[in-house]
C-alpha cells in the first residue's frame, strides 16, 4: 500500500488502520497496565542492582537521561527500507506529579554523509492506543507506525527527529493519554535525549543546533504543552518554534463533542489516562460492568479497537455515576487547559473547520488567547478539511513553517488578521 493511501486510512490510528489493529505488535508483548505508572522498567532495576550507591545519585534523574539504547530502522510504509539510522532509547522524564520516570521513544536521522549540526524536531504523535504494542517504536521497524510517513517528510528536509512513545506506552504502568504535563515533559525530554545520543551525534545531532517541536491531535495537545513549558522546565534547549495541529487544547468541551459520537472511545481513554496519572480520581469505582470491560480494551489494545468498542457511547452508558461531574474530576481535567501561559518561541497552529474531532472553536479558541499573550502565532485554518485530512494537508506548511524558523527568518504571525 502507498504512503499516501496508509495515511489516509491510517494516519493519527482511526480504525482500519494497521496501527489501529496492533499489527505491528512485538512478539511477545504484554499489557502491564497493573503497574504504577512512573515504574522504571525492569531491565533498569536488574542493570543496578547490588551496584553501591552513586556518588550523586541525582544525575540518575536528570531529564533527558539516557537509560537505555539499542540499534532500530525506520520504514515509513511496509516494506520500504529508508536511508536512515535509528535507535530506540529509554530515557529519563517527569511524571505530572512531578516524579521521575522512564518513557521510550526513538531517535531517527538521515543517513546522509552529513555530520555537522542539524535541526531537530521533537515530533509527538496523535493517537495510537494505550497498549504497549501500540507505541510509535514498536512499528517504525515494519512500516506500520501510521504517522511515519508525516515523519518522514520531516527526515527528507535533512531534519533529525525524535519520537516519544509518552508515558506509559510501551514502559509499565497505564498510558498518561491526554495529561498535559506528562505529555509536555516527554516531548521536551525526548530531545534532551536525542541530543545526549553519542551515536546520533554522529550524524549532526547537537545541543548547540536549533529545536523545533511538532505534534497532531494528542500530538498537538503535547506539543503545544511542550511549548509553554519549555523556557521553565528545559531553558537549555534551543527552540525555534512549535507547530500544533487540530489541539485538543479544552478537554472539557472536546468531551461534550465526542459523548455518545462514533469517537465516544477517546473518552474512556482519556478518563484511563486521567486515572494512571491520579490513582485518587478512582475510575473504577465509577465504572459499571460495561464500562470496565470497555476500559479493559481500552488499557491493551489500539485505538481502532477502543474506538470500535465504545463507539455510540454516552457516559451514562458505562458508569454508574458521572465522574466529570464530581469536583475532584473538574479539578484535573482542568489542569490540562492549554492557552493559559504564552510560549517562549513563535507558534504556527492548525485547524480543520469541518474537523469532526477536535472542534474547530477549541482551535480558534488556543489562538486567540496565546495572541492575546503576545504570542507570534501563524494560525492557518483549512477549509472543508476533516480532522484526518488536516493532519495530511497540514503537514507540510508546518515543515516549511519550521524551516524558516530554523533558518532564522523572523516571525510575526498573524493575530491581526
């Protein structure tokens, strides 16, 4: 199948999609969604064990650490080797509450002779699922990670990208899907990693080149939370801009859109991912047998089948109480407003109008107020475009956008307009 064809059946996980159907799950995998959620992985607690205590045990927690790396490919459809080189690393982030954690991901550059400083882009994906087998590392290998090709355009510009699989994604413990912080932190982190990467600095990866940060959907929800965090919690990294597309930047009122729609499944994701972040918010004792057989499909399949298995669902349908409702949920859920603090660096943001996902007001709503803080924010709206269309048709003005912020070219964006 062509690049462009698995996009447009494919891209951000909708159903029929290989990613959507976990084909591109690992032998052997495993749902170890029982796990707390900042755990670090077992391989890492089996390296030091019995190892005498460091003498600065806090460099071990030090954001953007490297913890583990091995040698991986990238394909960006089946069957199509790329002249890149790959490794899938492990490396150090922080959890929502502020914990270390462990999140993989991976770190892709041109195999192209060039050795000299490149610009990187810390890229975040849309919705794959919350089952390890889904994460974006499991099926760049094979092709059938459903973004890969939106990555590979960024690859075929010279760029080296870094992929974060989130917390909880292919690591123990519950996905933290849709957790601002988390999210933010795993972007950011991702490049902090990349550039620590002795054998990707081989090929131009650099703490001194410029920093772009990109994402769709769940992606643009991350990016753009890697945005306002990024002067505070990475200072050091050199961030030109950000690119954000169709963001789920209110989840309240995204929630209202989705209730009982054919994407009602996002909600019972969302609400998972709310609950591995705060085990206080007790999901389950909202949840009626429907709702936790659904959230069992939810924790360890692709989105595909999570969508399929909550689609037509109200809220009323799965638990026995509404839990948005109670103040604990509303005090969480507000948490992750995106909007509220004005990025260091330029912005370029957007949006479908026919997106029937992510509404077109929450876009135009992130727009206006991070030019109301005085933000250098491009916002470019395409007409007649679905939320899986945008993604497709955005793609490349976000790259060229990037590109010229790379560059150096100035910014003003076009909040007057």
């Amino acid at each position: 199948m062509a690049a462009g064809t698995v996009l447009a059946v494919a891209v951000l996980g909708l159903p029929g999609s290989a990613t959507a159907q976990g084909a591109h799950a690992p032998s052997g995998a495993s749902d170890t969604t029982g796990s707390a959620p900042s755990a670090v992985p077992a391989a890492e607690k089996a390296k030091h064990a019995g190892k005498k205590k460091a003498k600065h045990p806090g460099k071990k927690k030090t954001p953007g650490r490297i913890l583990d790396s091995k040698a991986s490919s990238f394909q960006y459809t089946p069957g199509v080797p790329t002249s890149t080189k790959a490794w899938k690393i492990t490396y150090r982030s922080t959890s929502a509450n502020g914990r270390p954690n462990a999140v993989s991901g991976t770190v892709i550059v041109p195999d192209d002779g060039k050795a000299t400083p490149r610009p990187l882009i810390t890229y975040a994906v849309g919705t794959v699922g919350l089952g390890d087998k889904c994460a974006p590392s499991a099926g760049f290998p094979d092709g059938t990670t459903a973004e890969a090709p939106l990555v590979n355009a960024a690859l075929a510009r010279g760029y080296a990208v870094v992929v974060t699989d989130y917390e909880g994604l292919g690591t123990p413990g519950d996905h933290t899907y849709m957790v601002a912080k988390a999210q933010g932190s795993a972007v950011l982190d991702a490049a902090r990693a990349a550039q620590r990467h002795p054998e990707a600095a081989k090929y131009g990866v650099s703490a001194s080149a410029p920093v772009g940060i990109m994402g769709y959907s769940q992606g643009g929800a991350a990016s753009a939370k890697a945005a306002e965090m990024a002067s505070a919690y990475a200072p050091e990294l050199k961030i030109k801009g950000t690119a954000s597309g169709g963001v789920p930047a209110d989840l309240t009122k995204v929630a209202d859109s989705l209730e009982g729609g054919n994407s009602a499944g996002y909600l019972l994701m969302s609400a998972v991912g709310q609950n591995a972040a705060r085990p206080s918010l007790a999901l389950g004792k909202y949840l009626n047998d429907e709702g936790r057989k659904l959230a069992a499909v939810v924790r360890s399949e692709c989105v595909g089948t999570a969508l399929e298995a909550g689609r037509g669902k109200a809220i009323e349908d799965v638990t026995t109480s509404d839990p948005l409702k109670r103040p604990e949920w509303q005090r969480a859920i507000g948490e992750h407003l995106i909007g509220t603090k004005r990025p260091s660096a330029p912005t370029f943001v957007y949006h479908g109008d026919a997106d029937e996902t992510i509404p077109y007001a929450v876009g135009q709503k992130l727009r206006a107020d991070w030019c109301a803080k005085g933000n250098a924010v491009q916002w470019t709206s395409f007409a007649g475009q679905s939320h899986v269309g945008t993604a497709i048709q955005g793609n490349g003005p976000a790259l060229e956008w990037l590109g010229q912020r790379f560059a150096g070219q100035p910014a003003s964006g076009n909040c007057g307009t």
